[in-house]
C-alpha cells in the first residue's frame, strides 16, 4: 500500500486512493477544501480548484517535485509522495486567490440565505478569504426561477461546482438541466418547458454547496441552527432505491 505524508503525517492508503481522501483519514486541519468533489459522485471534482495542493516529491522512485500545484481531488497517491496543504505558503496563497475568484460575482446575502450555517462557500470565506473585495466590475445577477416543484434556483449564488448535475446524471433516469454557455456566460437551466421532477429532485438541493438551489417547501421557514437532523425521518416510496434520508425539523423551543 502507499505510504504518504501530508503536512508531515504519514498514512498508508489503499492503491487509486486520492490525496483528498488519503489526508480525510487523517483528519483535522490537513484536510484541503473541497467546494465541488462529492465522494459518491462519480467524476466529480476538478471543477473548483479549492482543494490545490503542493507536491513535494512525487514519489519514492521519482522524488522530483510536481511542478504545479495540484488538484488533491483528482491526483492519486504514489508511495513515498510528501504533499503539503496548510503547511505551505503557496497553497495557503492559492486558495485565498480561488475563494475571491467563487466570491466574485456571489452575493454577500448569508443573512437572508437558507443555506447560511451550513454552506461551504461561507466556510471557506471565513477560513480562506479576504476581508474585502478588491472588483470594480458589477456582479452577474438572475432573477430566481422555479425549475421544479419543489427546486428553487438562484443562479446568482451558484458556482458551478457541477454537483447537482452529476446526480441528475448518475441516480435518476432523465437529466432535465445542466450548464448551458460557457466561461462567464455559464448558467444552471434546464431544458425549455422542462422542470426537475422526479423522487430524488430533494438531493440536487442536498449536494449543492452554497444556496444556489433551495427548497421551495422550507425556503425562509427557519434557519438551520434552529434545526436538528432526524434520521432518518423519511424513507423513500421507491424501494428499489432503498433511500434513506434526513430531514430537517425544527426545534421546539419553550
Ligand atoms: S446549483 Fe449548486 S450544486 Fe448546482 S452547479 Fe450550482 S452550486 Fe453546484
Ligand atoms: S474539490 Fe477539487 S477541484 Fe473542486
């Protein structure tokens, strides 16, 4: 099995493991982020670029350095690799550039998002970004449309991390949305006149990171940290599935 050392902790790891997951059983603060790599989600990752990575040698047999920092969520262990996340000013650099890159045209509205408590973006701005924004330009805005019963899409807080595509792709039958245009024009949409409507619609919501899609049946009910997660409280009709998930409730207060 390889043997890797990141921020000078060793660990042996299953042959194909990545750097991400290697350094996720070590846990702790060597954990690089990671905005768009969702672990059930086949293909997923190299969107965001939040998880990059030093390489310092890239492995036993061919100690030379990667010349680039990497992806830890798409690059694969070697043995003897020593990778270096926290522990590098560089990286600490690069990610610090990656969270003002998302927070470009994403809106400064935690107060009023659903998702404010548990989104990944918010973390990663507390940990990584900058007080304050150094773009003159105006941010790209949408209005929010429905694209389904229960699926709210604000596009303006969306970055494109892809999630909610892929399990569109992989756990239903027919992906009715997906990204349309490219570089600054991209956008979430679905096919015209079609909206997601199927009995796994609720996980596109539960895999994106930030509040870009929300669920219409919750939306402005409560803030999550007055809510506790029951597990699990529904369990899909469809047996063949054999879903389960939580829900969240809110508590009872006085
Ligand atoms: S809507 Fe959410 S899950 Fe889908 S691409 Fe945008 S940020 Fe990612
Ligand atoms: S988590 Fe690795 S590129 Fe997004």
């Amino acid at each position: 099995m390889p043997l890797v050392t990141i921020d000078d902790f060793q660990i042996e790891v299953p042959e194909g493991t990545t750097i991400l997951n290697a350094a996720r059983m070590i846990g702790g603060d060597l954990v690089p982020p990671a905005m768009c790599y969702y672990s059930s989600l086949k293909g997923s990752g190299g969107y965001c670029r939040t998880c990059l990575v030093k390489v310092e040698q890239g492995s036993a047999k061919d100690p030379r350095p990667m010349p680039k920092l990497v992806p830890s969520c798409r690059t694969t262990v070697m043995d003897g690799m020593v990778v270096r996340n926290e522990t590098s000013p560089e990286v600490v650099e690069a990610r610090a550039g990656v969270t003002e890159f998302l927070l470009v045209n994403h809106p400064l509205d935690c107060p009023v998002c659903d998702q404010a408590g548990e989104c990944h973006l918010q973390d990663l701005g507390y940990e990584h970004g900058k007080l304050d924004t150094r773009s003159e330009f105006r941010r790209r805005t949408f209005e929010p449309i429905d694209i389904g019963e229960k699926v709210k899409l604000h596009m303006n807080r969306c970055i494109l991390c892809y999630r909610c595509v892929k399990v569109c792709e992989q756990i239903t039958d027919g992906r009715v949305h997906g990204v349309i245009g490219r570089g600054d024009h991209a956008e979430i949409s679905t096919y015209i006149e079609k909206a997601i409507d199927n009995d796994f619609s609720g996980n596109v919501i539960d895999v994106c990171p930030v509040g870009a899609l929300t669920d219409r049946t919750f939306r402005f009910k409560s803030r999550v940290w007055y809510t506790s997660l029951w597990m699990p409280t529904a369990i899909a009709t469809n047996a063949a599935a054999r879903c389960a998930y939580g829900t969240k409730a809110r508590k009872s207060f006085g």
